[in-house]
C-alpha cells in the first residue's frame, strides 16, 4: 500500500512540476528563452526592486542607454514604488516574480495565481498598466502556468550565471557573461541579494562587471533591448526552412513518431482508403451531452467512432506551411479528402455503422462547422489541462517556427471538442456543402476585401499552396484563421 501511494505521488509530482519544467526549460514551450537577432540582445533582472542597487542599476542602464526588463517581487515593490515609476519613465519594462520569492512547485495553482494577481495589482496601482510578462522564481514552472494563465507571456532565460553569490567575484562572472555577448541571448541578473539561496553584497560583484560587460558589447555593435523588443525583432525573422530545424528537434520528433506508432497499434486504430489523414476506432463516450443538432443527444456509453490526425502528415503540412493559416487550410484539404473514404469504411463494417456520432478533441476548430461538425468547449479539468499541454507540444512539434509560432497564435492554440451526427457523415457531401457555404459567406458580406487581399498575399508567398489561387479558396483561409 505504501509502496503505491509513493508511485501514485511520483507520478503526481512528475505530472504537476517536473515534466513541464522539462518541457519549457529544454523545448522553450509557451516559454521566451531566446530570440534571433544580431545586434540585440535582452538584460532581464529578479527580485528587486532594492533600494540599494536598482538605482545604481537604472543609472548604468541610462549611462549606456540599455533598455531591460525587470522582474519584481511583490513585496518588495510594494515597498518602494519610486523605483517602478523610475523603471517605466526609462523605457524600462516590468514583469511580475510571484508576490513572494517561493518556487512555483511547493505552492497549489491557487496560491500561485493569487501570487502573481498581487503582484500585478502593485504594478498596475504603481504605473497604471498591468505586467504582461511572468518568470516564477528560479524559473520553476508547473503543469498550470503552462496550461493556464494565458494573459501572461512566460519568460526564461538563455543564460544564468550564478551572479546571486558574492564568492563567484566580478571576474568570474563577467568571464561567463562573455560567452553570451551575442545577439538574441536572454540574459538574468539580479538586482536584490535578500531572497532565499543569495547574498545581500553580491549585486555589487553584478554591477561592476555589467559595466564592463556594457562597454564590450557597445564596442561589438550590441545592445540590450526589453523583452517585447526582442520578441518582434524575433518574430520578423520569420520561419526557418525545414532543412533548418535543429537535430534536437529532428530527434524529438522521431521519437514522437515512435510513439504514434504504438499508440495506432494499442488502441487498434483503422485507417480508410485514401484517407491518409485520420485514424480511427469505435468506442464509448464518457462525457457530458453533447447536443448533436439533428433533434438527439450524445450521452455517456454512446458508442462514437473516435477520429485522430496521423501525425506524420500533420507534421509535413506543418513544415511546408508559413502561418497557422496555411496549416488550417491544408487540414481542411485534407479533411475534405479523407472522409468520403472515411464515409465509405463506415458503411462497410456492421459494428461501426452503428456508432451515433463522429469525435474528435482539436485545435483546429475554425472551419470544421462547415463539414457537419457542432464545437465545444473541452469541460475544464486534469484532462483538458492535459489535452492543451500535449496539442500545444503536438504544434511546436509539428511547425517550423517552434514556439515562436505558439506565442504568435496563441488564440488559434484552444482545443475543442468537435462532434457529429453519424447520419451527416454516411450521407453528407462535403465538398457540395463546403462550396456553397463558401459562397454563402460572400454573399453575407462576412469577409472583408482587406482580409481576402490579405489572405490572398500571405498565400501567394508559399509555393507549397501555390495551387490555392480562387477567390473562394482565399476567403477559406480567412475563415478557419
């Protein structure tokens, strides 16, 4: 008994903290870690505000124009507001650290939140904005910062240098600083030696050798920018190639392919006739109803056929797409495609005919109403904080732009249940019904000229859509974004 209670908490503890710590630290999920540029580079700084060394600090900053992003801690800016009104008159910008200096893993979602809404109600008192930015301390996060707290943009670092301790001395430190004086590095300081772990003189030790570190990089042609300013200049660079993804992320991947393998094999998955995009199988519902919009109810024990994308093809759409829109469109393609022989399957085998309807969880829930589908929300609780953490990693996976991607479309990143009468699917024309509800929707006046002229440009960029050319097909992009 006792022996199960420990691998039950193991598992818990791993589930809650551990495996997204992982997942942000290595994979940068839902997370800034780094940026792409060659000229800029970010200064972040924890644990202040400290009315000793954060105006020494914003005076080196103002002396070699920097630009920072500083990461409060509640109670101590509580203390001293001047020195967020100094921070936010400089062009500095302000991000929250929890109210207190606790990790993330030894505190319930509630106290956390209740942590990080303090803080930012000191902020906002102090400066009249509210922070958008969040690092927890020792950038320890847990399953609900990823899963949660979407109004914040989570920020960690590309390097750390232990400047919290005072025995590592100023040339020690400014000697690890200089492996990271390059564009796009994310760089953490501290501008407070009171938290838990550190040494109130070490921010002397920082101060003098970012001064020297300052100077180095303004002779490099260098220089710090804020968060936000690094996260644009990051996104303009755009996507990389596929040939480009990195052999870390070429070495996820195919051990995630590995894992589709066996899933499809354990659970029995079907696959139809050219229709190479989904998987199937029959099962039952456990569930809340579900209206299905033909006069019936989808309960729990129903029988569904239960549709999954083949991940492999989802991984190609993704590397040969430029935007969530493009993605969007060729899984509507792909759709359109496979479930005529989905349809047909069906038809054939005596058990899954009697199915009462089609599901599927997704992401991709901007368009699918014009197969037959009815969208949910996902009922909120461990399985659907789960389900968003594994479609978002399934996204970073998935597209070359990695998280950049993730925080560029984060309203397009909410998984949806989708359900359907089996009826619609056995007799439904999909590619009838979608040309005429595209043509419906022009007609309505639902899609602006600037959106289509929009869609249409973003689509032309890509030769792996290139085929995609009619004016229906660019008011489809505008649809399912």
């Amino acid at each position: 008994m006792e022996t199960t209670l420990l691998i039950w908490l193991f598992y818990l503890s791993s589930f809650y903290a551990f495996i997204p710590g992982l997942i942000s630290r290595i994979f940068g999920f839902r997370a800034f870690r780094k940026g792409s540029s060659k000229t800029e580079f970010s200064l972040t700084f924890d644990d202040g505000p400290d009315p000793r060394y954060t105006a020494q600090l914003l005076d080196l900053l103002k002396r070699y124009e920097a630009k920072a992003t500083f990461f409060v801690v509640g109670s101590h800016a509580v203390q001293h507001p001047e020195l967020l009104k100094r921070m936010q008159a400089e062009g500095h910008s302000i991000g929250i650290h929890n109210y207190v200096h606790r990790t993330n893993w030894l505190m319930w979602p509630g106290s956390v939140r209740r942590q990080v809404n303090r803080t930012n109600e000191v902020i906002e008192k102090v400066t009249g904005q509210r922070a958008v930015y969040y690092r927890p301390p020792w950038g320890i996060v847990n399953l609900f910062d990823l899963v949660g707290r979407n109004e914040l943009q989570l920020v960690l670092w590309s390097g750390i240098f232990g400047d919290w301790r005072k025995r590592l001395g100023e040339e020690r430190l400014l000697k690890r600083m200089r492996r990271k004086m390059r564009g796009g590095e994310v760089l953490v300081l501290h501008d407070c030696g009171a938290t838990l772990g550190a040494n109130d003189k070490a921010p002397e030790n920082m101060l003098r050798a970012l001064e020297r570190f300052l100077e180095e990089a303004a002779g490099r042609g260098l220089k710090s920018v804020t968060v936000e300013r690094l996260m644009g200049t990051t996104k303009k660079v755009g996507v990389k190639a596929m040939g480009q993804i990195s052999p870390l992320k070429k070495l996820v991947v195919g051990g995630w392919l590995i894992y589709e393998r066996a899933f499809r094999f354990v659970f029995r998955l079907r696959e139809a006739e050219d229709a190479p995009l989904y998987h199937f199988r029959k099962t039952r519902y456990s569930g809340s109803p579900l209206d299905l919009g033909d006069g019936s109810v989808l309960v729990k024990g129903d029988s569904i056929v239960e549709l999954h994308f083949d991940n492999k093809m989802l991984f190609e759409f993704g590397s040969r797409s430029r935007s969530a829109i493009q993605l969007a469109i060729l899984m509507i393609r792909g759709t359109e495609q496979s479930f005529p022989g989905i349809a047909d399957y069906i038809r054939k085998d005596p058990d899954m005919i009697q199915a009462k309807a089609i599901y599927a969880v997704s992401m991709v829930n901007r368009g699918p109403e014009q197969f037959g589908f009815r969208i949910y929300d996902l009922p909120d609780g461990l399985f659907a904080r789960a389900t968003r953490l594994y479609l978002k990693v399934l996204l970073w996976a998935i597209h070359p732009s990695g998280s950049a991607r993730l925080q560029e479309q984060s309203e397009f990143l909410v998984p949806k249940v989708m359900v359907m009468p089996m009826e619609t699917m056995l007799t439904r024309d999909f590619k009838a019904d979608k040309r005429k509800g595209r043509r419906k929707m022009v007609q309505d006046g639902k899609t602006s000229s600037q959106a289509v002229e929009g869609a249409a440009a973003d689509l032309r960029k890509d030769a792996s859509v290139s085929a995609i050319q009619t004016d229906d097909e660019v008011v489809e992009a505008v649809t399912v974004r």
